[in-house]
C-alpha cells in the first residue's frame, strides 16, 4: 500500500514538472493556456510542442482581432452602382 502510495506521488511530481517545462516553452513563444476551454485544451495539449504554439499563437491572433458587433440588421453588399 505505502509503496502503491509513493508510486502514485513521485508519478504526479513528473507529471506536474513536465507541464511546468512544456508551459514554460510555450511562454517563449508568447502563449499560454489561459483561458482555452476544457475540450480544445485536452486537444492542443495533444499535439506536439510546437503545433501547440502555433494553435495557441493563432487563437491568440485571433481573439486579438476580434470586434464587438451589436445584433441587429444590415444590407450586405454594395449598392451604390449596379453592374449588368
């Protein structure tokens, strides 16, 4: 049992200090996982280190370029001239 136990506690030390290794890699690039939801994140953390990056660089690009658009209804296109 105390064994059983021990095994379980120096697994879960490698475990967190390799996350902590592969965190830290990722905030060379200038990502992190903050704020990724639970899915997608199991996903990424999937992916090799530097997939992870470049999924994490793109969704940071992403919600960096996103705007605030108020719901409501627009004419789509243009229509100040019309071409036959």
């Amino acid at each position: 049992m105390k064994r059983n136990l021990i095994l379980i506690c120096v697994t879960t030390f490698i475990v967190s200090a390799c996350q902590s290794e592969i965190e830290a890699e990722l905030e060379k690039h200038g990502v992190s996982y903050d704020g990724v939801p639970e899915k997608p994140l199991a996903y990424i953390k999937s992916l090799p280190l530097e997939q992870q990056a470049k999924v994490l660089k793109l969704r940071k690009r992403v919600l960096q370029n996103l705007v605030f658009v108020e719901g409501g209804g627009f004419v789509m296109g243009d229509i100040i001239e019309e071409v036959p």
